[in-house]
C-alpha cells in the first residue's frame, strides 16, 4: 500500500520509520518532509494544511492511507476532504480537533460531562476577563483559547501578572485570532504526565505513559518550548491512577465526543496532572506529541499500519496493539536563538558515528544542496532528537547522552537533565 504522512517534525520522522517497517507498506511519501525523512520516504513539496493539493495528490498517486499526525491540518479539515475523496484517512475530523484548537470548546465539554480539570471560566471581552482576576486568588493560568504553538498558556504568579498576559492576548493582539477570547483557571499543584491512545472512537489502546520537559533550560528554566526532550514509562504513574485515569477521564472523555455528535478518531493526547485529588485535564491535543511520539514509537511491537487502517475503518482492537516492556528516552538539539528566531544554515556533522541502536529523528534539517550524501544543516529551532530504549529509564537515558555528545553544529544546545529527576 502506498502511505501519505502530513508535516515534516521529529514526530512525522518516527512515524514514518515506524511505517517502513511494515511489510505491506509499499511506498512511503511525507508531505512536506525534512531531510532526514527524505531517507525513508519520497517528500513531496505541500504544505501540510493545503488540503486540495493533498487530496488531489493522495488520488492521483493512488494513496491508500493518509496519515495526519499534526494539528493544523486536522483543523483545517484536511481528514473530512480525504474521506469525501474515498482515501482512507488516519486523524481525526474537523470538528473533533476542536478539543485540541479551542480551549473553550474542551473546558466546556469537561464540565458538561463532569471530566476532572481545573476550576475555569472564559471570556471573550478584556473587561470582564480583568474582572475576573481581581476576584481570583493567584497563581493563575491564563490560556489562548485557540492553536499558539505550545505557548498560549501563562502561569501567572500574581494578579498584575495575569492581567499583563489577558491584556496580551485580547488588546495587544498576541497570538492572533487564537487570544481574542481566553480561559482563566485555577493553578493545579502536582506532577505532569501524557498518556496517548489509539481510538476508533469508541475503543482504544493506550500507550506506555511518557513525561516532557517543555522549559528550554535545565532545572526547568527558562521559557516554554514545544519539548525538550521525554522519556517513558513514568515512574509515579501508578496501576492505580491508570486506572483511576482510565475511568474518570479517558472512557468519560471518548464517550463524550460520541454523545456531542463528533466521535474522536485517530491519537488522543491527555495532558494531565497527578494533583493530591488524583489525575486532571491540563490539556488535549488531537495527535501524538512532538516528541512524545518519538519515545513511545520505538517500544511499539504492533505493525503501526494495522493500526492505523483499523482506526480509520473504525475496528480498532486494543489487544492488538503490543508495546514492549522497555524505557524509551529523547533529547532534543536546539538551535542557538530557540525559543525564539533560530539561526539557521549550520552544517550538522557527527550523525554516522552514532552507535547502531541510537535513533536520530530529525526535526528543523534540510539536506545541503552543495554536497550529496548524507550531509544536513540546520533549518528550524528543534533541530533533531536523539532517542535510544533500554531495560531501564537509566539505561536508556546513558545511551542517548553518550551518543547526543557526538552531535555537533553552529550553536548546539540541549538539556543536560532530561529525566533525571525520575531517576534519582
Ligand atoms: P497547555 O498549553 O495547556 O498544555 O499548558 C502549558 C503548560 O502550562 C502545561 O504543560 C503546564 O505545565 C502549565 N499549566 C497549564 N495549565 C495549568 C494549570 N491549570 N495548573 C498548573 N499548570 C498548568
Ligand atoms: N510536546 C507537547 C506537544 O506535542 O504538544
């Protein structure tokens, strides 16, 4: 079978390597890809949210499975056009994604189906959301009801604080339309933790829990990234509060998008926190994380195919779906500048002397045009993660940071303490 995969990130890297090893995969084409992508699969240069130019490619190239792993696209309706074309899609609907695209629209529907998160209200008029935080106690959070990249959320210490950030978003405009209306909600004390599942709607599969590191520094300091680095599984998610997670909030989650008439299909991502009230909704994204996916991939035994096309054809067997029993860890090169703008261009060298079980999944690379082979630069902020399993969460961790050191670039960086504090 031929497979599109839409994006180019780290996270569209491990998929598509995980698709390659499927025996009926046939032909594999990442639109638009990056340069390591370009070693296991043909790119095709559009846009991942041009949504006419992929349906019209998926048909003319007889495409037998579509893959949407990012949000954008998932919004934009690229899955809705895909199955309107007759092309199986893996992903989920235009107005499934909206549990992920606004704040609001999954605040709201955690209420109505009682779904343990935080306390919140929302507005869509300055006035009132200034109102608000005078009569909250501090710290608050203050989100961008709409898509920011990861970086619409501010924990805000004080009242002043909180305020500065509404009136960012709703006067000054940051974040655009994204922050015309915001989510004000109380401050969770806990732990993070992510647990992704595979769902055709109404079953699914869960994937061995993972942790990121989202602050660009180690210690946590610094400002937000879209991650760091990961790892899996995670030491204080206990049998019991999986369970417990399992029935207070993924099943009461899924079920809900049935009854609201937009069943969720494809990857949901459940960003929660582990507070002295058990697990609550931080967040949901529509898709594997970036780099989530890469930690959880690799330990995946299941033929990632099957699993897609039965998501798609709504017959999803969660006993099907195998991990092993192992640590997966990631950590992310950066380029100098990021968060912000990346300087860019740098020829990355060190990538052939990685031992053999050591995955690189590139991110921000492009090959370089005046050599051929194997030779990259830099092109975005995230640059590329090295990721390795091993029996333990230590075992995995030493064998991605013996391997991240031989890695070298224009500006180089990357965090020193991925998972240490779970390995102590
Ligand atoms: P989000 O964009 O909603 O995932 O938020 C980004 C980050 O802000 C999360 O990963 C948390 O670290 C933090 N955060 C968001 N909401 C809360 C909350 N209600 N309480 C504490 N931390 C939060
Ligand atoms: N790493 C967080 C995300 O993919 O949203």
């Amino acid at each position: 079978m031929r497979v599109l995969v839409t994006g180019g990130g780290g996270r569209e890297h491990a998929v598509l390597w995980k698709l390659s090893q499927s025996p009926r995969v046939s032909r594999l084409y990442c639109a638009p890809g990056n340069g390591g992508i370009a070693e296991i699969a043909e790119c095709v240069p559009i846009r991942a949210t041009d949504v006419e130019a992929l349906t019209a490619f998926a048909a003319r190239e007889g495409i037998g499975l579509c893959a949407v792993t990012s949000d954008d696209p998932q919004a934009a309706g690229l899955v809705d056009a895909m199955r309107q074309a007759g092309i199986a899609a893996f992903g989920c609907t235009q107005a499934a994604a909206r549990i992920e695209s606004s704040k609001i629209f999954a605040k709201d529907l955690m209420r109505k189906y009682g779904i343990p998160t935080a306390r919140y209200e929302s507005f869509d008029r300055l006035e009132d959301a200034l109102a608000c935080i005078q009569t909250r106690p501090a710290p608050m959070v203050v989100k961008a009801d709409g898509l920011a990249l990861g970086k619409g959320a501010v924990v805000a210490r004080t009242r002043e604080d909180a305020e500065w950030a509404a009136r960012d978003m709703m006067e000054h405009g940051r974040f655009g339309g994204a922050g015309r209306r915001v989510v004000i909600e109380d401050y969770m004390e806990g732990r993070e933790v992510t647990v992704m599942v595979f769902t055709d709607g109404s079953a699914f599969a869960e994937m061995p829990p993972c942790r990121d590191h989202k602050r660009i520094g180690d210690g946590d300091t610094g400002p937000n990234t879209g991650g760091m680095g990961a790892f899996s599984p995670v030491p204080d998610y206990t049998p019991e509060i999986a369970a417990r997670a399992r029935r207070e909030i993924f099943e009461p989650t899924l079920a809900a998008m049935r009854a609201d008439g937009c069943p969720f299909t494809g990857v949901l991502y459940f960003e929660m926190m582990l507070t002295a009230d058990g697990p609550k909704i931080i967040e949901y994204n529509a898709r594997f994380g970036d780099p989530e996916a890469q930690v959880v991939l690799p330990l995946l035994e299941t033929d990632l195919l099957d699993i897609f096309e039965a998501v798609a054809g709504g017959r999803l067997d969660p006993e099907s779906v195998r991990f092993r029993d192992k640590a997966c860890a990631i950590v992310v090169a950066a380029s100098r500048g990021y968060p912000g703008a990346p300087d860019t261009g740098h020829e990355i060298e060190g990538l052939d002397a990685l031992s053999g079980d050591v995955l690189a999944f590139h991110a921000g690379t492009k090959r370089r045009s005046d050599g051929g082979g194997r030779r990259y630069e830099n092109s975005g902020g995230r640059v590329l993660g090295v990721c390795a399993a091993g029996d333990t969460l230590p075992d995995a961790l030493e064998r991605v940071y013996a391997n991240i050191h031989k890695i070298r670039f224009e500006g180089i960086h990357f965090r020193n303490d991925i998972g240490r504090r779970d390995t102590r």
